[in-house]
C-alpha cells in the first residue's frame, strides 16, 4: 500500500467517525497542488491542475468541516486496546516501508533536539519526549518528519497529545508575512497548505507565522526560508519553506494547555544552518521537500519550430516534464508518475502559435521500453522515430516536427527494441483537431 492508499483508506475511515471519537486525528490528508500547465500563442494557459490527497491540508477555504492532519505510520509498537469495534479490513496489501529504520533521534542532556537538515532546534517542553516509534515509521515512509508528544508516548486512545515538526513548502501567495501573487506555478513542487479558521502572528525575533485552526488540530506556518549559497544555484521554492507543526489534542477545554504549550513552542523554536545567512558551507534539505532543476533531454528542429523538452524531479515520486521552444515560450508541461510499459500520451503543438502556425509538431512520452514510434497523419505516409532517453529519468521521449500546418495526426504505435509492437493510442492532448 502507497501513501495515497493510505490517505484513501483514512478519508474512508474518516467518513464513518466524529471528528472527536478515538482515533479521530490518526487520519491523514496532506494536499499536494501538482500543477500542469499548457501554452497557446499568446502565453501559458492552465490545461491540467492534479489535486492529490497527499499532502497537508482539506482544500483552502473549503472542506467537509473536518479534521485534517498527520496519521501514524505503522510501527513496531502495540497500540492500545480501544472500546470501539475495530473496522472491517481492508482488502489490500499491508504497507511496506520504503527506508531502512534510521538510528533514533538524539536528545541532548538539556532536552535539545537539533534537526540540521531543516534548520531548526528546539528544547523539549516539560515532560515531553521524542516518539522515536512514530518519527522512525514517518522516516521509512519517506517523511522526516520529527513527533514529539508526552512521555514520548505514540498516540492512542487515552493519550491524544502530539506535535509533528517538519519543513515543507507552501505556496507564495499563502506564504506567511511576505505573500507573493502570480508564483504558484512551481513545476513539480509539492505545496502545503492551511485549514480551517486562518490566523497570523510574529515571533519576538520577527518571523511571522499563520495558523489553521480546526478545533481538534492546530497547524502553524512559519518563515523559514530556506538560505544557501551561491544564491543561484538554490532550489526555486527555497524562499517559500516553511517550518510547519501540526499540533494534536487541541478540542474541547482539555486542550487549552497544549494549545499554550505549542504557542511557547512556535515562539521558541531556534533557526540553524540553513535557515539563517550562510557563513560556511551549506547544510542541504531533507531530500524530496524540493523539485530538482530541470534538465534537457533532448532538442531539435530550426526557426519556428526549434523545441526543447525538459525533465526534473519533483518533490514527491513524480516528475514535471515540459515541451517548449528554444526561446523559452512553453508547449505543454505536466506532472508525470513512472509509466506502466503500455503507458504512452502524445501531444499536438502548434508552431510558433495556433494563431500565426507555420508547422505542426507532435510529441509524447513513454515507458523506457519503448524504442521507436510510428505516427500515423491522415493523407500522409506513416512517420516512423525513434526514442531518445536521459538516465536519470524512466521515461521515452520522441518528437515529430515539422509536420505541415494542416497535418492530422491520427494514431501513434510504439515498439519496443525487438521490433515488436508494446501499444496504439489515437488520442492526442493539446490540440487534438490539430493546427488547422
């Protein structure tokens, strides 16, 4: 079972609880913004916006009016008997870790915890601890995310008390003191974001915060942008980190005090490495909160239709892939996930633009199987090409151009290196009824 499993398997618990029954805030909803954007002549306009539950938050502003926030990942660790009957099981594969368990987080004399990595420090609150369990499974499940909670207790039915430290990035337009309109569109970076009743602040040094209130979890947001030298070479969404603490146990009168304690903690939790100006070496990131740059796999074509296509990781599993021209203008960019080997989409692109076309190109993407691709265009003989590939990437790229402005494609075939065929599509994105 993949993480997305696991958030649809709690939103399906979700549904048949209160949001304060035992267990409530064991769900989990982090809201990745995957964003895929398509261009005509006269500039980028939005073609695809994937919305996929694996990231912080409900969607902004909307919502059931339930709780969102961290689940437990499993553990080793028994959990405690519970009153309720337990749910029917689900008929899926029991999660698999994807890291070997990391040693566990050392916790100095003074109770300090220092998470170099993401820039941040703190000094445990009275009678508080590491829950070494919880924070090993989110490790293995790709989330370095640090849990502190009473006695370093993992949540059960009696003890609901927990906070879960991470950095993350949110968007620019939400980002807390310094919101910037119009730079949402960050291919392939996964983005938090907020729920419920929204609230501001700054700490004693500056740092301004936002809150998402939903009674029973509290998240906070605060400033940390991400610092390192030299400043060109810094991931695109450095500036929008964040240091995020998703609080649990905060419904009802009992839990004004965690409320109070986790206040004190926003307020105290000290900035390191890379979250203040560098003065030596840079400490990196966790790997995976920020999009790789992106690279040219491959180029071709003259004048009008001289295209480029460009590849990078994103935050998560998943890759932002875009086709564009040599001078920069974009024909298409998507998110993509590995592809199964029959996998394939193509795309219609009109060059320069639908409304001054000179040429027709006609890209796609594939599984690393494939070896060549055979474009079938109405009227026209069959154009046969092959595939270029970049190693880092599990993908085949392959482009047709220039094609006349009038072409109409109709089906592509791939073809692995043996010759024999792997699929047939006949659907094409962008402009499927082509150019003309």
């Amino acid at each position: 079972m993949n993480l997305e499993e696991l958030v649809r398997a709690a939103l399906a618990e979700e549904g048949t609880a209160e949001t304060e029954e035992t267990g409530a805030y064991e769900r989990f909803l982090r809201r990745r913004r995957r964003h895929a954007v398509a261009a005509a002549s006269t500039g980028l306009a939005v073609a695809l916006v994937l919305a996929l539950a694996v990231g912080t938050a409900l969607v902004a502003g909307g919502g059931t009016g339930k709780v969102a926030g961290p689940v437990t990942p499993p553990t080793t660790t028994p959990k405690a008997a519970v009153t309720s009957p337990p749910p029917a099981p689900l008929q899926q594969p029991a999660p698999q870790a994807t890291r070997p368990a990391p040693a566990p987080v050392p916790v100095s004399p003074a109770g300090v915890v220092r998470r170099e990595r993401q820039g941040f420090e703190l000094t445990l609150p009275t009678g508080w601890k590491v829950d070494q369990s919880t924070t090993r499974g989110y490790y293995q499940f790709g989330q370095p995310w640090l849990v502190i909670s009473p006695g370093g207790r993992p949540i059960s039915a009696t003890e609901q008390r927990r906070i879960t430290i991470h950095t993350a990035v949110t968007l620019p337009s939400e980002y807390p003191g310094k919101p910037v309109k119009g730079r949402d569109n960050l291919g392939g970076q996964s983005f938090s974001t907020l729920s419920g009743h929204r609230s501001s602040g700054r700490r004693p040094d500056g740092r301004a915060y936002a809150v998402g209130d939903q009674g029973g979890l509290v998240t906070y947001m605060i400033a940390w942008p991400y610092r390192c030298e030299p400043a060109d070479l810094c991931p695109e969404a450095g500036p929008w980190r964040v240091l995020q603490l998703d609080v649990e146990g905060t419904g009802r009168q009992a839990g004004l005090k965690v409320r109070r304690l986790a206040r004190r903690l926003v307020e105290s939790i000290r900035p390191i490495t890379n979250a203040l100006p560098p003065i030596a070496a840079t400490v990196a990131e966790e790997p995976g909160l920020f999009a790789d740059a992106p690279v040219v796999v491959g180029r071709g074509g003259q004048g009008d239709y001289a295209w480029e296509i460009l590849a990078r990781k994103g935050s998560g599993e998943d890759y932002w892939l875009e086709t564009r021209r040599q001078n920069g203008d974009l024909f298409m960019g998507e998110v993509f996930t590995r592809q199964a080997r029959a996998e394939q989409v193509a795309y219609i692109h009109c060059a320069p633009s639908k409304e001054r076309v000179t040429a027709t190109l006609v890209s796609g993407v594939a599984s690393e199987a494939v070896a060549k691709v055979k474009l079938e265009v109405q009227g026209r003989p069959p154009v046969e090409v092959p595939t270029f590939k970049k190693k880092e990437f599990p993908f085949a790229f392959w482009v047709v151009a220039p094609l006349p402005p009038d072409a109409r494609p109709l089906a592509y075939t791939s073809f692995d290196a043996a010759g024999q065929q792997i699929a047939r599509g006949t659907g094409f994105a962008g402009y499927q009824g082509g150019c003309r």
